[in-house]
C-alpha cells in the first residue's frame, strides 16, 4: 500500500509540474507575440523617410526598448509642410506595453493631421491635446513640436512636458532651449503652449531627444543631458555629419542603466550658397 501511494503521488505530483510547465510556456509565447506585435508597431508608425529642402540635414536613431516585457512608446517624426517649412516632433507615451506603442501611433498621426490644419506649434500641441482628451484614454504623452523654415534658419518650438532640446553652433556656443512648455498632452483640457523662436546658424545644429538616451539608474538627467551637449557642441566646432553625430548620441543611451526606448532627432544647417 505504501509503496503504490508513494507511486500514484509521484505520478500526480509529475502530472501537475507538466500542467504547470505548458501553462508557463503558453504565457511566455503570448508574451513574446504581444512583444513582437508592440515592435512591429513601432516600426510600422515610424516614417521610412525623411523630407529633403536645400541647407537642411536631418538624421535620425531610434533603439526600440525590448528587453523583458519592456515594450515602450517614444516616436520621432519629420515631414514637409504645406507651405514648405519642415515639421519635427519627438516624444514618449507613458507605459512599456503594447498599448503604449498604439497610444504613440495614434499620437503620431495626429500631430501630422492637424499639422495640415494649423502649422502654428502651439496651436497644433493644443489640438492634440484636446483630441487625445475626447479618445478617453488614460494615457499621456510628453512631446516637442517645431516648425523650421530651413531657407531662413528659424526653428518656432512649443513643448508638452518633454525634454529641452540640446542646441550648438559653429563658434562653440552650445547648450539647453529653455522655452517655457506646457503639461503631457492627454492630461488636462484647454491648455496653452507658448511658443518660443530659436534662430539655427549654419553649421549649428538641434537635438531633439526622449529621456531613454539621457536618463537611468546609471546616470542622472542633468548630467546625461550636460554629456550631449558637450558632444553636440564638439559635432559643431568640428564640422561633425549629423548622421555621426546622432549615431554617436544613442550610443550614450547604453550608459544609463536599464532598458528603455531611446530616440534622436539630429537637426543641421548649411551655408545659405550650399548645394542640395
């Protein structure tokens, strides 16, 4: 009796542990497909191209956070306006998760429609804004919007709650915009969005950045940020292609200490007389 109870308990015990282990497995591939599905997404929602107009250089680097069940929702976009002028956008959807990533698309493709509308960075911020509230969503999103006009050098910027961008100019000058912004869009109804006016030099250059590049447990904003701009500033002086310069900004993103989306947008400007 002894011996057959000790067997029948040994077979239960192994069936259960096999009961346990599918059960795992089916979780971890629905997982890894939620994973695969969030990355698609993010590529998908991303632009394959980039607008071209004469003086402007744009670069850009983008490193998915997919470690775990990281998943998250930054985005960069570039695209030509009606009227000719360029408009750039970075930003970060709170969350690591599939509904991140959609929130981000869903972001993304409004700032465009209503860039269409009204191309005024502080009025296309507010827009979005509202239309995010009407959605319902419980999610936020911190976002930089500018309208360049790349013939004369003049950059209008308005930000949600994001990160100040990082400017430097061919003398050596460099250092952080320090417009006054307004709070993550989706958060609260009827808010305005100053709009600040910043003059791109030749051979000066902006970096747009989301805080995965600049931020961890490794490394403290102020100094992640102080990091670029001494690199943004040095790219300047020394004539740096902005394609390098961006590639040389998203390897700094492995220094701050855990897994994040990281995105850059490297903004440049040549000579009045420079050829296309």
């Amino acid at each position: 009796m002894s011996r057959t109870g000790t067997t029948d308990d040994g077979d239960e015990l192994l069936t259960r542990l096999g009961d346990l282990t599918a059960q795992a497995r089916a979780q971890a591939e629905m997982q890894r497909s939620r994973v695969e599905l969030a990355l698609a997404l993010q590529s998908d929602m991303l632009p394959r191209d980039l607008p071209v107009a004469r003086r402007l250089h744009l670069a850009v680097r983008y490193a998915p956070a997919c470690q775990g069940l990281n998943v998250g929702g930054d985005w960069y976009d570039a695209f030509t306006l009606g009227d000719g002028r360029i408009g750039l956008s970075i930003g970060d959807v709170q969350g690591h998760n599939i509904e991140a990533a959609a929130f981000m698309g869903q972001v993304r493709a409004a700032l465009r429609a209503l860039a269409s509308v009204t191309s005024e960075p502080g009025e296309v911020l507010a827009r979005t804004n509202d239309l995010l509230l009407s959605l319902g969503s419980d999610l936020f999103a911190t976002c930089t919007f500018m309208r360049l006009d790349p013939c004369a050098g003049v950059l209008e910027s308005a930000r949600a709650g994001h990160l100040p961008c990082i400017w430097a100019t061919a003398d050596g000058k460099s250092g952080l915009t320090a417009d006054e912004g307004g709070p993550p869009l989706g958060v609260q109804a009827g808010t305005p969005y100053p709009v600040t006016r910043y003059e791109l030099t030749t051979g000066g250059v902006f970096v747009l950045l989301t805080d995965g590049v600049v931020e961890g447990p490794s490394m403290r904003l102020e100094e992640g940020l102080d990091q670029v701009t001494r690199l943004a500033g040095i790219a300047a002086v020394a004539g740096m292609d902005v394609d390098a310069l961006a590639a040389a900004v998203i390897k700094g993103a492995e220094r701050v200490g855990h897994d994040d989306d990281a995105a850059v947008l490297v903004v440049g400007l040549d000579g009045p007389d420079a050829q296309p």
